[in-house]
C-alpha cells in the first residue's frame, strides 16, 4: 500500500491535478457501468476511489497555507 501513495507523491502539482480529472472521470464511468448491470467494475470503482483520495489529500498537503483560509 505505501507503494502507491509514494507514486503519487513523486508528482508534481501540475501532475497531481490532472491526475485528480482523470481519476475523477474514470469513478464517474465505472460508477455508471455499475449502475447498467455490469458488476464487474467493483474492484477497479474501489481502487479508483481510493487513488482519487489519496490525490486529493496530497493536493490539500501540498496547497500554500494561503489557500487553506
């Protein structure tokens, strides 16, 4: 599991952000796949959420104190 969120944080912020769209996209087609009756997404649609996250909480890490006000 470290494996995968130090992937992530070898990435610039640029980097980041267009991996949050990209994860973000891929959640929203996995999530209507399921939806139509095809359960074999299950485990990508986790998989994908939790790298989503993981984006999001390095974004939120990485955002000037500025910001965060």
């Amino acid at each position: 599991m470290p494996r995968r969120v130090e992937k992530f944080r070898d990435m610039k912020p640029e980097e980041l952000q267009l991996q949050e769209r990209e994860l973000s996209e891929q959640v929203f087609r996995l999530r209507f796949q399921m939806s139509s009756g095809q359960a074999e997404g299950l485990k990508k649609l986790r998989e994908a959420r939790k790298d989503l996250a993981r984006v999001k909480t390095l974004l939120h890490e990485q955002a000037p104190k500025s910001e965060k006000r």
